[in-house]
C-alpha cells in the first residue's frame, strides 16, 4: 500500500504512554535465538517512537531506526537521549527506499507492529537482500489469540468493547487510517517471509507481561496512539469523545485503574541462511 502521511499524524505524543510494553524476555531471548553478542548492525524498520530500536540497540555495535513519520523520530531520538542510548541513526524514510537510505547489511531487521503498513512482498525481498549470511528479520508484536490468559492481579480489565463501540459511533464502522482505510489482515506473515526466499520461518512466543496496571489517561492515550482512532480524525469532536472515554472508565473502575493484557510477545523470525 502506498504510505500515507497523515496515519499517524498527532499520535506520537501519546505512542510511549499510550502502547502496552512488549515482554521483559524480548532482548533475551532475541540474543540467545539469534546469538546476539554486540557486532552487526540492526534495521528497525517502522520503528515509530523508537520502543524496539531503544530496546534492542545494546545489543550491536549500530543501530538504524528507519520511519517516515517526522513525530515518531523525533519522540525516538527523546526516549534515546533518556535512556543514554547513543549507538541509533534515525532516517525519516519509508520501507520502500531501502536499501537507499539505510544501505545493509544488518545482523537483524525488526519490524514492530509496522510489516502491515508496508507492500510486503516487496518490503520481504529487500529485508532478505540486507541481511548478512545466517542473519535474520523479526516480525515483532502482541497475540492474544490462542494464548493462555493469566489471572487478574485485581483492578478490572480495559474494556476494550465500550471504547470501540464509542469510536464507531464517532468515525463510523469503517475502520480509518489517515485518508484511508486500514489494511485488511491478508497473508499471513509467515508465508509472506517463506515466499520471498527466506530459508526458514518460525514463529516464537515469549510470555507478556500478565500485571500491567494502566490508569485512565493512560487508556486514553493508547487509542489516541492508533491510526483508527488517532486525534484529528475527531476533527473538533476531539475533546467530546475523550469525555466520554473518562466517564466510561470513571464507572468501570471507580479507582481509575485497569488492568490491560495485551497478550504474549510473538516474533515471526526469517532466516537467511548461513
């Protein structure tokens, strides 16, 4: 799909308070499957507010955050200089200018809840060609479906439904996305990655975080980081709607705090072979 400037336009201020961390192990058990141990360069591709580029930097001795929204990489270059990561190159580009504006090769190509954004067949064979021999890509992001859900540490769980019933009522049942609509699900990535030439795919879980506690505005910031339901698609219902989202979760919760499982952390992993 052709990229649309206007996706994310508002969202980043709200992207790092507003998404659910991705699980503790992540770096772990990248580095251990990977045999991670400081070289090589890694390839955040979509790397929006810099979650996995900031995450994972340690890691290599460079990493390259790529993402064509100039508020993302501006919120990524904050979280970095918060975190004391100096080792990041941050190009404000999309996916379909590589290798051009971040020539390879990588040790690993992340992609955090962003492959979908992007024409993936195409996206799929410049990663591979990136790569080094016995590199790999790592598709990145949350499932919950199919996935053991841990018990409630207490406070009541987002409610999700409500909240989505309000946007549609405000947007319409179509689901947007800047001046569009978003992507419908399509191939699955797996076979994507097996059909672009990559020698192997696997899909591995790592067990997310089963106690997040999220206060109000926190939730409330979680919708506004999304393309459906980013805040300039209110136009100047904005402040109306954000009322209502308060008053839904006032009753919810008369604490004003929620628990949110996202579910565990799956990485579809491609490799390259040796």
């Amino acid at each position: 799909m052709a990229y649309d400037p206007t996706i994310y336009e508002a969202a980043a201020p709200y992207y790092r308070r507003g998404r659910p961390p991705y699980a503790p192990q992540l770096e772990a058990v990248l580095a251990q499957e990977l045999r991670l141990d400081g070289r090589g360069r890694l390839l955040d591709v979509g790397c929006g507010p810099g979650i996995l580029t900031v995450r994972l930097a340690h890691l290599f001795e460079e990493a390259v955050g790529l993402d064509p929204d100039a508020g993302m990489l501006a919120e990524a270059r904050q979280a970095a200089a918060e975190r004391g990561v100096t080792n990041v190159l941050w190009v404000n580009a999309v996916a379909e200018a590589l290798p051009g504006v971040a020539p390879g090769p990588y040790r690993l190509v992340t992609f955090g809840q962003s492959f979908h954004w992007t024409q993936r067949e195409r996206v799929a064979k410049t990663a591979l060609d990136l790569l080094e021999p016995g590199a790999a890509v790592a598709l990145i992001g949350h499932a919950v479906e199919g996935r053991p859900v841990p018990p409630s540490p207490g406070p009541p769980p987002i409610p999700h439904d409500e909240i989505r019933a309000l946007v549609e009522r405000y947007l319409g049942s179509t689901k947007r996305a800047g001046q569009g609509q978003a992507p419908s699900g399509g191939e699955r990535f797996e076979d994507i990655l097996l059909g672009t030439g990559f020698d192997s795919v696997e899909t591995i879980f790592v067990p997310g975080v089963p106690d997040l506690i999220r206060d109000a505005e926190s939730v409330l910031a979680g919708y506004f980081s999304f393309s459906f339901s980013a805040p300039p698609l209110f136009g100047d219902r904005l402040d109306e709607f954000a009322a209502e989202v308060r008053e839904v979760l006032a009753v919810r919760s008369p604490t004003g705090l929620f628990w949110d499982w996202p579910g565990d952390t799956a990485m579809v992993i491609g490799r390259r072979r040796g």
